[in-house]
C-alpha cells in the first residue's frame, strides 16, 4: 500500500463477502453527482463491489446484475436521492450512450456506478473515482482504486480512513 501514488490505493480482497464491505464503506461516503467507474474482467467482481456500493450508500431493494436495462435506477427512502448503476458490456458505440440518456444522468444529482466504462471511455469526465479489479485467483482480488479530481481525491482519502479504522 505505501508504494501506492497519493492518488491510488490497493485494497486486498479475498471474498465476495469482503468486497461487498469495502463497497459498502464506500457507499456510505458518496455524495451526489458522483461518478464511480469500475473495470475488470468477467468475473472480476465488479457487480459484487456495486452491491455493496448500493447497500452502503441506502439502496433497498439491493443492486442485482443490470441484464436485459443497461441502465438500474434506485431511490434511496429517506431522501429520495437516486443512485443509476450501468452496466455497459453490451452498449454499440456513443450513439447508445446517447439513447441511455448518459449524459442527463451524468450532468444530474444522481450517483453513477458505471461498469465496463472503457466501452465509452472518451465519453466520461475525466475527474471519477476508478476502480481496477484484478483476478488474483479464485477468491482474491486486487482492487485498485484512482482518484481523479479534487473531490476524488477526498473520497479516497475518506476510504482509507475508513478502511485503516477497520483492520
Ligand atoms: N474477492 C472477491 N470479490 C468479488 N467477487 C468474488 C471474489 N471472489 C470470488 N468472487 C466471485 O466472482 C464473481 C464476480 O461476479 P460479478 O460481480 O458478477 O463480476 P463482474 O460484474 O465483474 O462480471 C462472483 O461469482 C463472486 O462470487
Ligand atoms: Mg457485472
């Protein structure tokens, strides 16, 4: 972790159970207008951080697999803030990204959790928080997480805290 840039960390996971809390601890820190961009293989795991994600941040009923909708909206009870997970695997090309009404959800309050953002990559802002999920083997994952942008950077340093209060 300490030869990580300050704009990057490492967190090991080796279960699903464990990357749904270090979702779950990020969830909690979101605020609105949000932009989490997750990356990684099929498999990787990124649908179980969104998961976790989504139940930190007050998602109920819970985030499943986006299937058949690239698009998930979820309303938050207490508030009515909304969280829109995406799932982007199946997108054909920017004109779809304009048909999902992307650009409205990224210019709203609405909290993003973007999955397979590399399928639109020039069309994001550049200031997200990116997470890299690495197949270490069957249980184990490296999650890399990129701050980029000033309120990115907070968030990250408010995970650490986080994640350091919990070891
Ligand atoms: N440490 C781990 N973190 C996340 N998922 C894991 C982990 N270890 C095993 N898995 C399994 O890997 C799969 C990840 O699936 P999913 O989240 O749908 O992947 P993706 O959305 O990246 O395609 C699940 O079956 C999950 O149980
Ligand atoms: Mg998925």
């Amino acid at each position: 972790m300490s030869a990580s840039p300050p704009n990057e960390m490492v967190i090991q996971s080796d279960s699903p159970q464990r990357s749904e809390q270090v979702g779950a601890a990020l969830g909690r820190l979101l605020r609105a207008g949000d932009l989490i961009c997750l990356s990684g293989q099929l498999g990787a795991g990124k649908t179980v951080l969104s998961r976790g994600i989504g139940a930190g941040w007050g998602a109920d009923p819970p985030l499943s697999s986006p299937t058949y909708n690239l698009v998930h909206e979820h309303q938050r009870e207490r508030d009515g803030a909304r969280l829109q997970h995406i799932d982007l695997y199946r997108i054909n090309g920017l004109a779809d990204a304009a048909t999902l009404g992307l650009d409205d959800i990224l210019d709203s309050d609405d909290i993003a959790i973007i999955e397979w953002p590399e399928r639109i990559a020039d069309y994001l802002p550049q200031a997200q928080l990116r997470i890299d999920i690495e197949l270490v083997d069957e249980q184990g994952r490296d999650l890399i997480i990129n701050a980029r942008g000033e309120r990115y950077l907070c968030l990250l340093n408010a995970l650490r805290d986080a994640a350091l209060a919990r070891s």
